[in-house]
C-alpha cells in the first residue's frame, strides 16, 4: 500500500470513530488487542464492516487487513456484508427448540419472505439465526436490534415486526 | 467481619427488595444494604492470603459450570515478586451462551454493584491491577448497566487509584463481545480479549500462571463473583450452613420447557430436582409429561424421572452420569422427538466449534448429519452402533485442546442410553415416529 491509499483510507474513520476506538486502546496493552472492540465500534455506526472500513480500521491499529479480516470472520456478531435498518435474531437453542422455535421460524420465513442470512428487498429486515439469548423462561425469543422480545407465538409477530419501519 | 445482618439469599436478596424500582438496585440501595462493606474490609484490613483463605474455607465451587473450587483457583497466582514485573488480570466470564442459562444476566441487569465488589475483592485476593468483565454481545442492557456503575464506583473512589482509600489500585473495564459460544472457554475467551479469534489454547500453562498477555489471570463467572462479598461479610462457617446437601451456599437455579411457571430463584445448594421443578417451575403443563432434563444447560448429559429425588449438588448429580453445569435445567416434555432434539442440539455444538481441532470440527457436522438422517428416514441398520463409536472418539478428552467435543457428546451419550429404542423405532420405521411432536 502506498502512502497516499493510507492516508485516504484513514479520513474513511471519522474523528467519533477514531476516538471511540483510541479510548479502547487505552486500557489495553497493545493497539491490536482492541481489534474486535474496533470493529463493533465503527460497525455500530455503518451497520456493517466494508472492505474500506476493514482497511481504515487495520491501519489505526497497526495490524494487516488480512489478519484483521481472519478475526472479523471468525465472530457472528460482526457483519462482513451489508445489514438490513433492523438485524433480527432468532433463537435456535435447545429452550427454544422445546418451546415452538420451529413454528415461529416458518411464520418469519413466510412474512418476511427470506431465509436465515438474507435481507429483505426493501432492506428493512436482516434475519440471522442465533444461539441461545439468555431469556429461556420466556421462550421462544428473538432479538431485533438490541431489544429483547420474549413469549413470541407465530400470531403475534406482525405486531412485533410493525414496531420496526 | 461479622455483620448483624446474615442474608439467606446473599445474590438475590436485594433484588427482591428492589421490586419497587423494577427490580433494579441503585448504589444508594446497595450500600444502604452493607454493600461495598466487605470490599473496604478485605482491602483495608485483610491480607490478599486471608482472602483467599476465608473463599477457600468457604468453599466456594465455580457457578460457570466446571465446579472448580474458587479459592484455590486463586491460591495458583504467583504473589509478590515471583509474579514478575507486568499486571496481573481478573477476568469476569460474563460470557453466558451456554444453551438453556439466563442467571448472569439477572444478576448483572438487576444488581451491576454486587459484581462490582465481588470483582474488588476477588482482584484484591491476587493482587491484580486490572479488571475485565467480559460479555457476549447480544447483552447491550447488561453491559450499559455495568457501565455506568463501574463510572459510578469510581466516583466514589471505590475502583481506580487507591480503593477506599488503601494502596491497592484496579482498574476496571467491560469488553464486549463480537460472538461465539466457544468464548465462554476460558482461554478462548483470553484470546478473544486480546482482540485475536477465539481458539483455546494448549494447556499448560494455565491461565493463573499465563493467561491474558501471558501474565497470570484469573478468570470467574458472574455468580461465582456475586458470592464473594457475602462470604467475606458472614464468613465461611455461615457460607456452610447455607446449604442444605453437601455444597456451601446457594445457587441461582432456573428452570426453562414446559412447565407451569419457567423462572430463576435463589435456593439453597442441595435443593433437590423435583422441588425446583414441582415447587418453583410449577409441575408441568397440563398435557405434557416429563421425559428427562438436561440438568445444567445443552451441554449436560439428560437425567430422567428416575432422578428427580437427587440433590442439585455437584458430587451427586455427577454420580447419576450428568454435571451440574450452571445449574439452570431444560425440561423435555413428552411432545419432544429425542432424535430431532439431539439433532437440534448437535447443530449447535457443530455450528459453535471453532475449528482448529480435527475430531471437533469434522466430527460434530458428521454427528449431526447421521441424526438427520435418522430423523428424516434415511437411517441404516448398524446406525446407532456407529454414532456411539464415534461419540466415544470425538468426546474423549485429550483428542482436542478444550472440552467443547467432550461436552457435545455428553447429551449424545445420555440419549442413547435412556432412549435408545426412540433411535431404533426412526431406523425400523424409515422416519420419526413422532413427526416432530404434538406441540409443533
């Protein structure tokens, strides 16, 4: 990479970004260990992780884009392709599984017209399967953003997905 | 160290107290309540090896799952200049993806202080200047709350510089995750909090020894800590008397499935199965009928109506065949297929593999292929036998650096053995007798 690529990849962070993540460096011995906190901090602002953002982030840290890229790959919670407005995780567990998972899995399907992994064409939904979500009293559960929604029957999620424009 | 006031439900109590403001402790309300007491005593008044002593007499077991005894855990750490130069680390497991577990984030949600001061002691114990809670990603109310009470403790002078006025000095700092179960391994999780993928490491060393950045760290579950601040108050005589079996204190028990009222309490340990399930959860639905639980999360071997007179204790739930685990049981009910539920859970431990070692990671998708096949009909007679010879190999420790393989077979062993002939009948009959159970 050539000086110049560096320096405009660095202007794709903005100062909040870049700031959030030095912030995180701070309490940690070395600049790489705050990889996988720099990655969800940005993608808290860009909904995901870009080639350019992956590139913008490396630099900051010190680190080559491919190692940074072997770490993003690795957790589910850091996304490498474009998300929907609103990710929507449901809860595949074995809690879950007891109480109904599979009938609300085949209402979303239908409703929302995608399977896990997709994003809906009007790009207002993303559906993920995810694992166990630490509510199994209220099971079957399912997160959309970061809001926990419990007790969940097939008949009353278009009510639950109406609060998500 | 003794205090009037001894609680008999040392985590939980000022919960249930709380109930006005949503079950949501302030730090006025933990401190009316004696909190941060017993973290200004130990550090003002105690060595770190009287700590350790008071949690080793007390016998405090890890709540994550392993059962470890928590004081000497601690005791592994090098003290003084043998730890070499460099910080020492206290890392809180807040990593709860273990399927069918809901207890940390009721204790971190509702009483965010009472980790805080169990993270003090415990720090102060092994001299570490830095603290981590570490936490899965999908927890955002949890983390903001511990958050804002760490800010708060430090304003009050209780975590930074020169605690409660002494001269130990910690640091404390969330770190959430980016995802994984396997970083609830606790040196995968070491890894992760370094900021590199979440492999488990090769052991030894061990993490006292080496752990993040290769200085000696302890890692603790969220309850495990949550205990320390009233042990340390009312001390281990009364720790003891807690328990009604043959473990000290009590537990964060939960009970998820189809039962009548599903929920967490705090209960004595040793409270036996059939009170938590009959008593607290309510029996079971009307129409369903128990057919076994998984006694402490996915990755516990089931146990079955034969065994609900058994004590939630450590020692006597392992000599039924099962563990423990955290202590928050799944209920299988009659509507449920073994196969299809195996399957369910062998996808899992498939999926959350992290795949450095071979027999895990092509081990399990191969597992839960052949339950496919079982399920959907294409099982073949010499099935059952073939399963069983590879769960032997898959689950043996020693084929793999950690234990993820070990504990997906444990639920895979267990099924075989209590329902065996629910395998057969899907072999005989070309497909699921059940068709995927009456419940949908």
């Amino acid at each position: 990479m050539s000086e110049v690529v560096n320096v405009q990849l660095i202007s794709a962070l903005s100062k909040a970004e870049t700031a959030a993540i030095e912030a995180e460096i701070a309490h940690l011995p070395n600049r790489e260990s705050a990889a996988i906190s720099a990655l969800r901090i940005v993608q808290e602002r860009r909904g995901w992780i870009s080639d350019e953002s992956l590139h913008a982030i490396a630099h900051l840290l010190g680190m080559s884009a491919h190692a940074l890229d072997s770490i993003a790959t690795f957790y589910n919670l850091i996304y490498r392709r474009p998300v929907g407005r609103h990710v929507l995780m449901l809860c595949d567990s074995v809690s879950c599984y007891v109480m109904g998972y599979a009938g609300i899995r085949e209402a979303l399907i239908e409703k929302l017209g995608i399977h896990e992994g997709e994003t809906t064409a009007d790009g207002r939904f993303t559906y993920l399967p995810n694992v166990c979500l630490g509510a199994c009293d209220r099971a079957p559960v399912l997160m959309i953003d970061e809001d926990l929604i419990g007790n969940v029957a097939p008949e009353g999620l278009d009510e639950v997905l109406a609060r998500y424009e | 160290m003794r205090c009037s006031r001894a609680m008999n439900k040392p985590l939980t109590e000022r919960i249930d107290a709380a109930e006005g403001s949503g079950g949501r402790v302030s730090l006025d309300a933990y401190e009316r309540a004696d909190g941060y007491s017993a973290a200004r005593a130990a550090i003002t008044s105690m060595t770190p090896e009287e700590v350790q002593g008071v949690v080793k007499d007390a016998n405090l077991r890890g709540r994550g799952g392993a059962g470890f005894p928590t004081g000497v855990k601690w005791s592994f750490v090098p003290m003084g200049d043998a730890a070499g130069p460099g910080h020492k680390y206290l890392v809180c497991n807040a990593d709860e993806m273990e399927p069918g577990t809901f207890k940390d984030r009721y204790l971190m949600e509702n009483d965010p202080h009472l980790l805080i001061e169990g993270m003090l002691i415990g720090a102060y114990a092994i001299q570490a200047d830095r603290g981590y809670i570490f936490i899965r990603g999908e927890y955002h109310d949890a983390a903001r709350r511990l958050e804002q009470a760490i800010a708060e403790a430090r304003a009050k002078g209780y975590v930074g510089d020169q605690v409660f006025g002494s001269s130990f000095s910690v640091e404390l700092a969330v770190h959430r995750s980016g995802g994984r179960y396997i970083c609830g391994e606790e040196t995968a999780l070491l890894n992760a909090l370094e900021g590199k993928r979440a492999e488990p490491r090769t052991k030894p060393p061990f993490p006292p020894v080496s752990g993040a950045w290769g200085r000696p760290t302890i890692v603790n579950n969220v309850e495990t800590l949550c205990n320390v601040p009233a042990i340390l108050r009312n001390g281990a005589a009364w720790y003891h008397a807690l328990g009604v079996g043959e473990d000290a204190g009590t537990k964060v028990f939960g009970v998820s499935g189809r039962v009548r009222n599903p929920g967490l309490w705090e209960l004595p340990m040793g409270t036996p199965i059939r009170e938590l399930l009959e008593v607290h959860a309510g029996g079971m639905q009307d129409g369903f009928e128990l057919r076994g639980i998984l006694p402490g999360g996915a990755s516990t071997d089931f146990l079955t109506a034969e065994h609900l007179d058994l004590p939630m204790d450590y020692g006597p739930i392992q000599a039924a065949g099962s563990r423990l685990g955290t202590g928050t049981m799944i209920v299988i009910d009659d509507s449920v297929c073994i196969v299809d539920l195996s399957r369910n859970l062998q996808h899992f431990f498939a999926q959350e593999s992290c795949g450095f070692c071979t027999p895990c990671r092509e081990g399990l998708p191969w597992i839960e292929q052949l339950l496919a096949d079982i399920e959907e009909g294409r099982g073949q007679p010499g099935d059952l036998e073939l399963l069983e010879k590879n769960a032997e190999f898959i689950g043996a420790p020693g084929n793999t650096f950690c234990l993820h393989a070990t504990g997906a077979m444990e639920p895979m062993n267990s099924a075989l053995k209590y329902f065996r002939a629910e395998f057969e009948a899907h072999i005989e009959q070309g497909g699921c007798p059940l068709r995927h159970g009456k419940a949908g």
